[in-house]
C-alpha cells in the first residue's frame, strides 16, 4: 500500500480545488523550474536547480535525464539519493487528484537507483537502494533495495539475491 494522505472534497471534483490546496504562484515557479530543468545538458546545473528553487532533496552524482518530468505541485516531497539515474521522460508524482479526494505522499528513491526511460513513479513510494527500474515502468508499489523490478503493472522481475547468483554465474562461465 502506498504512503498517501487522502483529502476529501466536495462538490466538483478534486483538481476543481487546486488552488485551495497549493498557491497559484508557487505552480508557476515550480513549472518554470522544472521546464528549465528539463532542458538543460547540464546535470549539475538541474540537481542545483531542484535543491535551490523546488527544496528537493537530491544527492550528490545524481543524474536527471532530459525532460524528466517533477510534481508541479509539491516536488518538496520528492527525494533522491547519491549517485542514482532517472531515465528520460520519467515522471515522478507526489500527489493524485481524484473525483471525490486528492491524495498526497512523499517519494524517496535511494542512492544508486536506476529507473529506466518513460517510467512513472506514484506517490507515496520508496525504492530501495541499488534498484534497478525498467523502461515503461508504472511504480505504484515499494521497491525493496537491489530489486530489478518492470512492467505495469509492476513486479519484481528479480530479488536483490537472485540478482547476485546471476552475477555469480555469469562471473564464473567468463
């Protein structure tokens, strides 16, 4: 299950109370950061650009690929750790706005994490360190460390252990 605070609405649906939930002025600035950032070659350039104007925390060789895609909203919630990959045209959500609710949740991803091109991340998620996430992935669960998880919906294709025997193996035919 994931991490999510649920915020009930009433009368028009959730994305109708935006405003009542995040001010206008702090989406526009988040939106022209996050536009700038994902433009940008330059990677030291983005990871400063992420701490300093959306209060992300992000690790040290931590690398965000072109047109990675940050809650609009409340990147704030988001959190990488050291040395990890996000793959082109990721996106990563920390909220859901729904019919009747919106929900809210922070996402951690651990240090040397790789996630694959065109996935998406839900809120309220953790992935473990040393993970690695297949392209096209839909992240709606946690990924224990060291897992290879993919698909959508997503599952572990293989456990921290079995990753190592297979290494193991392939070592050892060499």
């Amino acid at each position: 299950m994931r991490r999510t605070t649920r915020y009930p609405v009433t009368g028009a649906n959730s994305l109708w109370h935006v405003y009542k939930t995040v001010p206008f002025w702090k989406v526009v600035k988040n939106f022209i950061v996050i536009q700038l950032a994902r433009y940008t070659p330059f990677l030291g350039m983005k990871n400063w650009l992420y701490r300093t104007f959306l209060r992300m925390k992000v690790g040290d060789q931590t690398s965000f690929a072109l047109m990675v895609m940050l809650d609009v909203m409340f990147p704030e919630k988001i959190s990488v750790g050291r040395n990890t990959v996000i793959g082109y045209n990721t996106t990563i959500l920390a909220h859901e706005y729904l019919i009747n609710e919106y929900r809210l949740g922070d996402v951690e991803i651990g240090s040397e994490v790789l996630i694959g091109a065109n996935s998406t991340i839900l809120p309220g998620v953790i992935i473990g360190d040393g993970a690695i996430v297949s392209a096209g992935t839909l992240v709606h669960k946690d990924v224990p460390a060291g897992a290879f998880v993919g698909g959508n919906p997503m599952r572990i294709i293989y456990t921290k252990e079995e990753l190592a025997n297979r290494g193991g193996e392939a070592a050892s035919h060499d």
